[in-house]
C-alpha cells in the first residue's frame, strides 16, 4: 500500500485477475474453500483424495487467494454467486477473516462461531499443524523417502537453527525453497494415518 493509502496497481492488477478466476471457478459449484496459497490447496486437495473424494464432482473447489489480506476482497466477490464459502488461515491471522466476515455483515463471531460457518484457524499454521500430527519421526520419514533427509541434517547443522527446536527446524526447513512448501503439503497429508488428519484441515474440507 502507498504513503496515501491507494493500493499500487502492480498489486490490483493481478488482484483482479485472481478475483475473476475465483468467480468463473465458483460457476456451477456448491461450496468454495478460501485458503492463503499453494500449499494449503495442494495439502487439502491431497486430503480428498485420501478421503476418496473428488471434489469438482462434488461441487467444490478450494481457491489460493494468494494471501490471507485478500480474502475480504474474495468473499465479497463471491458472496453474490449464492455460493457457500468456508476457509482456513493461521492463528496469526485470524483478524483478516474476522475483517472480511464482518464487511458482509457478520460481526462478533467466536472462533467456534466461525468454524460453524466453515472457518477454520490453524495453529500455528498448515506446516505446524502437520508436523505435530505425523510427529518428528513420521516427517522424517518423508524427507527420507524424498532424498532430502541428508540435506535436512546439514540444514539443521547451521547455526540459525541449532538453537531451535525439532517442530522450528523442520518447519523453516519446508519453506527454504518456494516449490518445497507446495510438495510436502501433499506429501505430509498423503502420509497420515486418518485419525492423524488436523482437525482445521478436517472441518474446512468437510464444513
């Protein structure tokens, strides 16, 4: 955002254009999952799958909206399609959510009250919430399976991270490279047992 306030048009442009999309994409569809980037749509669209859902089929279509301060901007663009929405977001952001609900005029709401309405928070993110369910060892054992356990181990060596704990190493090390997030999204939900599935990335698939 400019010193006067006006949102620079290198920002509105491609804006617009995702906003365009997320509207040709909700046509024809029943519920529209808002989520931040990538990662997140890649790791909930691996968990249909593991579901043995197909989620076009079912009316429902998970948009990355390229950053949790857009999504008064999405739900205001979708809301007049009569499309039902849900979303996900970070414990850190929860504000923007609790933003954009109440410009459509749904104000005061709890975080239970807003996962009623398909809203789920994460904590602290998709990345830790993943962690934490597959565990150290269970991670691991994707990077393993990926070739990247040796690197994981020299990235762990370097100073930044020797003071950090297991949980801190492996998130910093998943979001080292821009594409690496994308993959161990889906890797890491691909690899939990059902009953290991966080509870977040439960309830906004299935809100």
């Amino acid at each position: 955002m400019s010193a006067d306030g006006s949102v620079p048009a290198a920002v509105v442009e491609p804006l617009a254009a995702a906003l365009a999309a997320a509207v040709a994409a909700a046509h024809g569809a029943e519920r529209v999952v808002l989520v931040e980037g990538p990662s997140d749509r890649a790791a909930l669209e691996a968990l249909a799958e593991r579901q043995g859902r197909t989620l076009t089929t079912e009316g429902v279509r998970v948009v990355a909206m390229g950053g949790i301060t857009n999504i008064a901007s999405f739900v205001e663009a979708l809301r007049p399609s009569g499309v039902r929405l849900a979303g996900l977001c970070d414990a850190a952001e929860e504000r923007f959510v609790v933003r954009a609900l109440g410009r459509v005029g749904v104000r005061g709401v709890t975080r239970s009250e807003r996962e009623a309405l398909g809203f789920f928070t994460c904590v602290a993110d998709i990345e830790d919430e993943l962690i934490r369910a597959l565990g150290i060892v269970g991670v691991e054992a994707v990077l393993a399976s990926e070739g990247e356990l040796a690197s994981y181990r020299l990235f762990q060596q370097q100073p930044a991270q020797r003071e950090r704990s297991d949980v801190q190493q492996l998130h910093r090390f998943l979001g080292t490279r821009s594409m690496r997030k994308i993959r161990y999204g889906r890797l890491l939900v691909q690899a939990l047992d059902p009953d290991q599935v966080p509870r977040p990335l439960r309830g906004a698939l299935a809100a």
